[in-house]
C-alpha cells in the first residue's frame, strides 16, 4: 500500500516538484542509497517481519504452495472427460495431456 501512494505522489510531483520532492521520491527506486530509499527498505523489511511473526504466533500454515498434480490426477480428469463424450470435451482432454507434457510433472 505504501509503494502505491508513493507511485501516486510521484506521478503527480514528478516533473513539477521541487529538488527535495524529487530526492524523496528515489525511495521507489530499489537501487538508490539516499535517505529516503534507505528508510523505505527499513519500513518494506520491518512490514514483512511483522506480518512473519504474526502468522507464526497465529499458527498460520506458511507454505503456499499449490498441491502439485501427479499423474494419477491428470487420468483422472482426462477419464472423465472421456465419459463426457463431446468435442469440447476432447479438446479439453488434448489441452490438459499437452500441457502436462509440456510443463512438466510434479517433483522434476
């Protein structure tokens, strides 16, 4: 949320602001070592610590990750697919086998 205000107040003050509003403004740049870029990576730091620790205190599941799909799954889907019977089912079916080939299998 911060970043979009600041995006916000840059896109208004950019080109019209004095030099201090410029100079502020390099916060949004993650590569700048002024004042106010380094204050911002402290507070983006101190926001994801903060919402960390919350998590963990609230016993949040941390991982996120999507349940991979194996190959059983995939059969699964397609067989019923196959029960289906139409062509828009079939098409289905062949987008499903082609980008399971072609983005790879769970664990590789």
């Amino acid at each position: 949320y911060i970043r979009i205000l600041l995006n916000l107040v840059s896109d208004r003050f950019k080109s019209c602001g004095t030099a201090e509003t410029r100079l502020s403004l390099t916060a949004l740049d993650s590569y700048a070592n002024t004042e106010a870029a380094v204050w911002f990576k402290r507070v983006k730091r101190k926001m994801v610590r903060t919402i960390f620790q919350r998590s963990m205190s609230s016993g949040e599941e941390m991982d996120k990750s999507e349940t991979p799909l194996y190959l059983e799954h995939i059969k699964a889907v397609c067989r019923a697919y196959g029960r289906e019977g139409s062509a828009e089912a079939a098409l289905r079916k062949l987008a499903i086998k082609c980008l399971w080939q072609g983005a790879g299998r769970a664990s590789e």
